[in-house]
C-alpha cells in the first residue's frame, strides 16, 4: 500500500470590519479593504503554532527516515506572508525540498474560486503561482489542485492542456466511474491522472483527532496506519489543512507526536509513502472519473460548491465580482490585483448560512462570527472597490476604453438584432457609422446613459478619445 500525505497551507486575507465606521474613516486605498494588522498577528501565531514546529518536526522525519515522503500545497498568499512576516518558514521548507522527497503542487495563485468565475483568470492564477514557486524556491511543479480541491472535467483538461500530469479531488462516492477513493483514475477527456482523497482517513486526523466523544479516541499512529494498510486498493491518499498540526488541534492533543511516529509505524508495517506525482503516474488507472462541469465536487461540506455560492447572497457577490473582472482587467495594477484579492475563497465561504455539522465548522473559521455581517461586509467592499474602479477609469478614460471589454450581458443591443452589438468603445463607434437603428438609440439618449453606465465614460468624453 502507498500513501500519499498532502498538506493545505493557507491563510486567508480579513477584511476590514468598515461597517460601524464614520464616512471620513472609509478606506481611501485598495488595500485599506484588509485587516492587515490583524492578519498579521494571526498569521504570527499560526507560524509559531504550525509553519515552524510542524515544519521542523517534518525536516527531522525526513532525515530520519528515508521513505518517508510529503506533498505539500502553498498559496501564493501564504508564501507573500512567509516573506513578509516570518521568512525563516521558508528556509525550512527550502530545506525539506532539499532531501528530493518533498513535493510542491501548483494551485490559484490567491486560493480562489476563480475556475466558478472566469477560467482564463484561473489559467492565470495558476500560471503565476508557477512563477511563484519558481522564483522563490527554484521549483517546477508537474502536478496541480483547484482551491479546496474543486473539480470538474473541464478543470482537469484544463490543467492537462497547462501541462500538468496529475490533479487531486475528493473521493465522492457518486462519481461515475468510481470503484473506491484508493485508486489512481484518468479524468474523463483527458490525459491526466487524478488521486481521490480518502476523506474518511482524513477526516479522522483532520476534524475527529481531538474528539473524546470519538469511540476511536485516542488515535495514535500504529492504530491509525493499520486502518490504512488493511484498506482495499494501491493508494491512500490523506488530505487535509496543514493548520490541523498545532492549530485547529492544540499540541497538548498530542498531534505532534501522531505526525511523528506516522512514518516509523508506516516503515514497520510496509506501508510506503509516495508524492501526489509518484503515486498517479507510478500505477495504471483503474478507469475514467465522469464529473459534468454542471456538478463540480470539491472536499468542502456536501462534496459540491456549496460551501461558497450556496445561498442567494454568495452567488449575488459571486455574479457581481465576475461583472467587475473586464474593468479591473482593464485597469490592470492594483485594481487587478485586488479582484484577485476579493476572490480568495474564504470571503465567500465566511457567508455560508449552513447549519448541521457543517455550519458548525463554517462558524469555526468565520472570523467575524456571523455570516450575515461576512455578507454585508464583503457587499460594502463591492461598492468601495466599484467606485475605485469608476475613479481609476476617469483618471485615463482613453487608456482603460482602449482595453476594456463589456462582459455580454453589459454589452449594448440596439432594438434590431441584425444591426449587431457593442461591447467595447470600437464596436459603438462602427454602430454609429452604420446609422439607422444606432442613430434612433442615440437621439434617445440610450447610448449615453450605456456609455455612463457601463463603459463608466460621459459619451462625449468616449468620443474625444478617438480624435486624439
């Protein structure tokens, strides 16, 4: 039996709490939005807690014991907090990249639901994670994930297209195609090669290690390696938050120590550890996984999307930031990078109105301790980051019309269908030279109020852009 031992290490961004505030104290920059002080005191005591103990207990185990293998999952995110605020976490994992048995996946950049919002964006998160991980630690990642493992047949092609060789999602039993979590599958379409986590074997460690009123409690590592060497298949995969080890379970539970004896008790019984990329391209698959990008999976709450536009409202923010991307895309810089921001999973999940077990864990994470205030905060980002946007447009309205485009439900469509449409300012401008049903529009007034409504420009001001 291989076991694959995958860690999630991410932090999310808090936004700041501006609700109560007076006007004149409203953020007057982009990134004002964020609780950066708070983030990084947090992310302070996460590091001691986590990225420094655990990373150096896992540095020893590395060196003690030959077999013993990790993958890990770093946004880009968190390695720009390891930068900033505690850069001897990066030394450590520098140097358990060293041992040539640590290996890095690729992910969004900004741990986002890009792939639900625009997917050449998610193309172009990824991608600059690559650079990230190239640039700070010399390394090339061969396999990749979507944020919290979500997953469709279209994002594995994708990845495959990237030129990815392996991915990971969640090992749901409805899956067509599935014959078992311990198996190395092929997307369906595609060439690539996919593990399915054993969310039960996870979740014992992840969300059950602490648990008293657990009828396995207390698991200790010989226990826990005999379930995995007496389980049906070739590969075990184990996937959780890297924060599980000192964080969301205390050092007092004895976490450290179930880390620490975990390869000795898997070296004895001959389970062997492998990476994510080892173990997919290392066995056969059994078949084909069939997920319908109209029914993605994720490792999240149900097992499906839920968990971030679940409600009304999520999916109302979600729909919102996908409108603004064509004008933050068009600006570029700081307003780009702070859609990115405002992407970051965590906004969305912190609004999830769930009860059961998994509001429980929802309530856990969510910093603000409702998800009705998370709502109305992020809905009071949009408007903030809206009017940055309108102000960055008429700062250089010729600059950001040459760029932008109108998503297609924002473009113009004139009462005749044959006479077209207009998405960008150079498609106006050749309705108007074409006359008829345009010059009715204009004479109207519509095409100014869509030139100020949506290309964000009096019409006037758009013309004057072409004369120059």
């Amino acid at each position: 039996m291989e076991l694959v031992l995958f860690l999630e290490v991410h932090q999310p961004l808090r936004m700041r709490p501006v609700l109560l505030h007076p006007p004149g104290s409203q953020p007057s920059e982009l990134q004002d939005l964020f609780e950066w002080e708070v983030n990084r005191e947090i992310f302070r005591r996460v590091a001691e807690n986590v990225y420094l103990k655990t990373s150096r207990l896992l540095l020893e185990s590395l060196r003690e014991n030959e077999g013993f293998k990790v993958t890990f999952s770093l946004s880009g995110l968190v390695i720009e907090a390891m930068e900033r605020w505690r850069p001897e976490v990066l030394d450590i994992f520098a140097r358990m990249l060293d041992t040539g048995r640590v290996e890095l996946v690729a992910q969004t950049y900004y741990h986002s639901i890009a792939w639900l919002l625009d997917r050449q964006e998610f193309v172009e998160q990824v991608r600059e994670h690559v650079n990230k991980l190239r640039e700070v630690f010399g390394y090339v990642p061969r396999a990749a994930e979507n944020t919290e493992f979500i997953y469709d047949n279209d994002l594995a092609c994708t990845l495959h297209k990237m030129g990815f060789r392996a991915t990971v999602t969640e090992g749901v039993e409805q899956l067509r195609g599935f014959r078992g979590p311990n198996h190395v599958y092929r997307a369906w379409g595609c060439d690539i090669r996919v593990l399915l986590r054993n969310y039960r074997l996870s979740d014992d460690v992840g969300f059950r290690f602490s648990q008293r009123q657990w009828d396995q409690y207390p698991l200790t590592a010989d226990k826990y390696v005999s379930w995995i060497s007496s389980s049906p298949g070739e590969v075990v995969t184990i996937a959780m938050d890297y924060e599980t080890f000192g964080e969301h379970h205390q050092e007092g539970t004895g976490i450290r120590e179930f880390l620490r004896w975990l390869p000795r008790e898997a070296r004895r019984r001959g389970v062997k550890f492998s990476t994510l990329s080892e173990a997919a391209l290392g066995h056969e698959p059994v078949g084909a996984i069939d997920v319908p990008p109209w029914s993605p999976v994720s490792w999240a709450d149900e097992r499906d999307v839920s968990a971030w536009l679940g409600n009304e409202v999520q999916r109302v923010h979600a729909e919102a930031l996908r409108s603004l991307y064509p004008y933050a895309k068009a600006l570029g810089g700081d307003h780009m990078r702070l859609w990115r921001l405002m992407s970051v999973s965590d906004h969305f999940y912190y609004q999830a109105t769930k009860t059961g077990p998994a509001g429980e864990v929802h309530s856990y994470f969510n910093p603000y301790g409702s998800p009705y205030v998370a709502q109305l905060l992020y809905q009071r980002a949009l408007a903030l980051f809206l009017q940055q946007l309108r102000e960055g447009a008429q700062r250089d309205p010729c600059r950001f019309l040459e760029r932008f485009r109108a998503p297609d439900h924002l473009c113009f469509y004139p009462s005749d269908p044959a006479e077209g449409r207009a998405c960008s300012l150079e498609e106006l401008l050749q309705g108007l030279e074409r006359g008829g049903a345009w010059e009715e529009h204009l004479r109207r007034g519509h095409i100014e109020r869509w030139a100020r409504e949506v290309l964000l420009i009096d019409l006037q001001r758009a013309l004057d852009c072409k004369k120059l």
